[in-house]
C-alpha cells in the first residue's frame, strides 16, 4: 500500500464495495483509481504497485474486490491469486492488464476472476463490469438454491433470472438506477423488432447513451437480455442487445404494457 492510500476505517462503509487498485505505474494506478470511484457503490481502500504490497493490503485492508494487473515488479500477477487463498482470503479479483496472450487469458479463467479487462480502456468500459460485478454480487449474495437449475447459472457465471414480480414485490434496482428509466428501457427493449444498441435505445427513449447502455447491461446481467457484437471496418465491435422473453422475466405484463407500468414493477431505490 502507498502512502497516502486509506490504512482502514473499514472496507465498504456505507455498503460500498471496497476495491484495491493493483499496478505498478503510479500514473495507470491513480487513473483507474479515479475511474473507479465515480461508480457509484464503489470506493477505493487502497493502491498497491507489487504483488507483495497487494497481498499485505489485502490482509491489511480485506478488500471486497482487487483489480489485478499481471505484470507486477516482483511477480506475475496471477501468482498473488493462489497466495490469497492460502491465507483464506476470499476477495474477487478482476485482471485489468496488456496481457493479450491465450495462455494468460486461460491462466486467469482457471484462478477464478471475475473478469478480464484488457488495457488501455476507458471510464465506460471499467463502469459496465464493475457495475455488473455488483450486480452479480447482489444477486449470488440473496441466491437461494431450488434446483440444478440454480447451481448451473451460478457455475456458469450467469446471474440469476429476475423473479416474476407483482405490485406487492417489486424488483430492486441497483443504487443510481430509477424505476421509471427502467420500466421505459424495458418496455423499448420488448418493442424492438430485432436487437438494440446503446445508441439507438437513447435515441427511442430519450436519455442518454451511457444510461442507456447501463440499464441494458443491467438487464443482460440479470438474465433479461442477451447480447452480440455487430463488427465494423475499424474501431471496436457494437454491442447489440435483444429482450430475452425467459417466463417474463422482467414481470408478467404483455409487451403492449405502457411504461408507467412497467416502471412500476421496478422497486423505488
């Protein structure tokens, strides 16, 4: 841990998930830092620039949640994993590294990451899989196991479909996320003759191209919608959502039910 990093007062004040920043620029480390900390439910407990720092902090600081990168000074950073478990520490740890390589990809799925983020990305790209992570999260944490069905999307990494919801149980939304946005993007997600990207669903709905790609994620993690990737010439494949009709899982109205319905069925925050 660096000076001048958070040395404790507790990980997760408020509900937060507490994170530990791993790199060995002092320049990527304070950026990813930065990036981090505008997502809501988020904060920062502390920066580490070795393998050996890291594991002292995480004993230190019992983060929820390390963003690892792989090359770290005094060893490779998958190498700190297995050091983490040793001493029974249960923290996620999600890769963010230049590491393109297949063995290190199949390296970090058999540690057990949660994710793989590779360098350099942007604010939005570190905001969708923290956010999803959260969601994840939440719903592995509240999971109650009925059947094989359960243990398979658990194994598989698959969040759990959301439940069928009534008016006298409504779905919880994650922190930032408001009932009536929700209900409008789903019922404009239902709609939609094929599948939808960011863009186009702010345009149909009105808001911006960062909520909208975020209740999107929002409902691919939960199981709502499934995704594809529409390459182009240049630059870095479309995401594509399409509505997943699962039993309704978004709740039991028909695809004609107006929005203030539909928000309706999404829980006040």
């Amino acid at each position: 841990m660096r000076d001048g990093e958070d040395a404790g007062g507790g990980v997760g004040a408020g509900g937060a998930i507490g994170v530990l920043v791993v790199d060995d620029d002092f320049r990527v480390a304070r950026v990813h830092r930065a990036y981090v900390e505008r997502v809501d439910s988020f904060r920062v407990v502390g920066v580490a620039g070795s393998g050996e720092q890291a594991l002292r902090a995480v004993d230190e600081l019992r983060p929820d949640l390390v963003l690892l990168d792989l090359y770290l000074p005094d060893v490779f950073g998958l190498d700190v994993i297995p050091r983490l478990r040793t001493a029974r520490h249960d923290c996620d740890v999600m890769v963010v590294s230049a590491a393109r390589e297949a063995d290190a990809v199949r390296s970090a799925v058999r540690h057990g990451v949660v994710d793989y983020l590779l360098k350099p990305f942007d604010f939005e790209d570190l905001r969708g899989r923290l956010e999803r992570y959260a969601v994840q999260r939440g719903v592995l944490r509240d999971t109650v196991v009925r059947g094989q069905a359960d243990v398979d999307r658990v194994l598989a990494g698959a969040a759990l479909p959301v439940p069928s919801v009534t008016p006298m149980r409504p779905v919880r939304l994650p922190k930032g996320m408001s009932a009536e946005t929700a209900g409008l993007v789903e019922r404009t997600l239902r709609e939609a003759e094929g599948s939808l990207s960011a863009s186009e669903c702010a345009r149909l709905t009105g808001v911006s191209r960062v909520s909208a790609r975020r209740y999107l994620e929002y409902f691919h993690t939960v199981g709502a919608a499934e995704v594809s990737l529409r390459y182009g010439a240049t630059g870095r494949p479309e995401r594509r959502y399409r509505f997943v009709e699962r039993g309704r899982a978004l709740g039991d109205a028909p695809p004609s039910t107006p929005a203030a319905q539909g928000s309706a069925r999404w829980g006040s925050l």
